[in-house]
C-alpha cells in the first residue's frame, strides 16, 4: 500500500490476554508491522498492526471486568484470512517462530495455495495467494 492510497475502512479486531506479547508474536512470525500501540505498562488499550500488502488489524488487551467492556471479545476466539505473494516462505517464518499448524501448505482447486495456523492466544491465521474475486460493476 502507498503512502496516497485510501485507508482500509474494514478492520477486523481482536482482545488478548497478553497483548504485547500478541504484538510481537505477529509482528515476528507473520510480518506484520506495527503501526501504533496505545497503554501503560502490559495494558494494551488499542493497537494497530499493518499488513505489508495493506489493511491491518486492530487488537487491545481483554478487560478483565466484562460488565464494563463495550468491546467484550474473548482472547482466542479471532479467525481470518490473509493475502501472502510468498505462503511457502511465510510458513517457514510462522513454524519458526512456534505457530502452531492446523493446515498444511496446500494448492486448493481454486487457484490458491494456502496454510492454516493458530498464534499462541489460540486465534486461527489462514494465509494464501487467492485474492478474492473483483467486485461486480453496479
């Protein structure tokens, strides 16, 4: 993404029960950068993480009284998808740095090769070359 194009109006989020911890971790094994972190100490009230080819998610610490958390999202429970140009060196990265596999590298029937794996909070990273299909002209 260059420094004129539009910023991503999606962005998927997540709470963790050790935030900077979380922060490195994906920072290390998948590449992601990190753009922004907000908190004292190991408090995490907002972060930002860019993804290289753009987007990004957004992540925070889990509040430990849930009767006052607008946001209450449970550590662990995050799922998404994420384009890579290189799954087979990702792979590499992300095993070596201890994520935990849940799919092989594989090539699926729709063009796309792909990996699945979990991040020590147990949230679940699909990567892939499969981009996603245009948009239909309106």
């Amino acid at each position: 993404m260059t420094d004129n194009a539009p910023a991503p109006q999606v962005w998927p989020s997540l709470r963790a029960t050790d935030a900077r911890a979380l922060i490195k971790f994906l920072v290390d094994a998948f590449g992601f950068e990190e753009t922004v972190v907000y908190g004292e100490g190991s408090q995490v009230d907002h972060a930002q993480l860019s993804w290289p080819l753009g987007g990004g998610i957004m992540l925070g610490s889990a509040r430990p009284d849930a009767d006052n958390d607008d946001w209450p999202l449970q550590p662990g429970s995050f799922g998404g998808y994420v384009v890579t140009d290189d799954p087979d060196a990702l792979f590499a990265r992300a095993t070596a740095a201890g994520a935990k596999v849940l799919m092989e590298l594989n090539d699926t029937d729709y063009g796309s090769r792909n990996f699945a794996v979990a991040d020590p909070e147990g949230n679940r990273w699909s990567f892939g070359t499969y981009r996603g299909e245009p948009r239909k002209a309106s």
